[in-house]
C-alpha cells in the first residue's frame, strides 16, 4: 500500500479548478494526485484526493457532488468523522470509510493533536465536476 501511496505522490497533479473552492481548513492540506476516465462508464472518472492534516487540523463540514462515491483510507495517524447523522468514528491506518452521493460529513480532522494524519479520498464522479468539496451552505 505504501509503494502505491508513494507512486500517487510522485504523481501529483496540479489543483486547477477541482480543489480550488475547497472550504477554509485549519492546518490541513487536500490535493488532487490522480484523475482517470473510466473508458468502460461513460461519462465517469475516478479522481484520488490526499488529505493530510498537521496536528488537531480538520476540514470544515462539507458535502461532495451528487455523482460521486467516495471510499476514504486512513493512510497514517488517526483520523475522525461523522457522516450524515452518524456516530462521529475514528479510523487508524489501513481503515476505510465510504460516503454515498448527498451525504453530509459534517466532521473530518485528525484525531491527535500531536501527531499528523493523511487519508485518501478516491472519488468515482461524473467527468464533469470540477469542484469536489461544497462547504455547507451555513458555513
């Protein structure tokens, strides 16, 4: 998993317009390391979000588009989130989380205020969207 993890941080890809609205966040940096056209889904592509997060960083509530499934991989550290209405959950390395289109996460930060934490966020969205991350209306 690390070889891949590393290979996709070779590969990064310049944020354009994908992450560029990405909601204000506190110590936490999200880039875009890979997008692909599915060639067998029209119309579909599967994009790779890393999110690292310093110590006590998190990302403001937010949704995603209402295309996109998402599957999230703790990479390193611990990570917390709530999902919809949800029990707030923590996930350590090698977990994984799924979010369905329309849903609300509503907490996503590293669990440590002392250690960092990185996840993985693989997206299967239309080809279209280039804005991955809405920030709650009220925020």
């Amino acid at each position: 998993m690390k070889r891949i993890v590393g290979a996709l941080l070779v590969a990064t890809l310049p944020l354009g317009g994908a992450l560029a609205d990405t909601p204000k966040s506190k110590n936490a940096t999200v880039t875009l390391v890979y997008q692909h056209e599915l060639s067998n889904v029209p119309g579909k592509s599967i994009k790779g979000v890393l999110v690292e997060y310093g110590p006590g960083g998190y990302s403001p509530g937010h949704t995603h588009p209402q295309s996109a499934f998402i599957y999230a991989t703790a990479l390193d550290g611990t990570i917390r989130s709530q999902v919809n209405d949800g029990p707030v959950s923590t996930y350590n390395a090698g977990q994984s989380f799924s979010e369905l289109p329309g849903d609300r996460h509503g907490i996503s930060a590293n669990a440590s205020q002392t250690k960092p934490a990185r996840l993985l966020a693989v997206f299967v969205v239309d080809t279209n969207e280039t804005k991955l991350t809405i920030p709650f209306e009220n925020e």
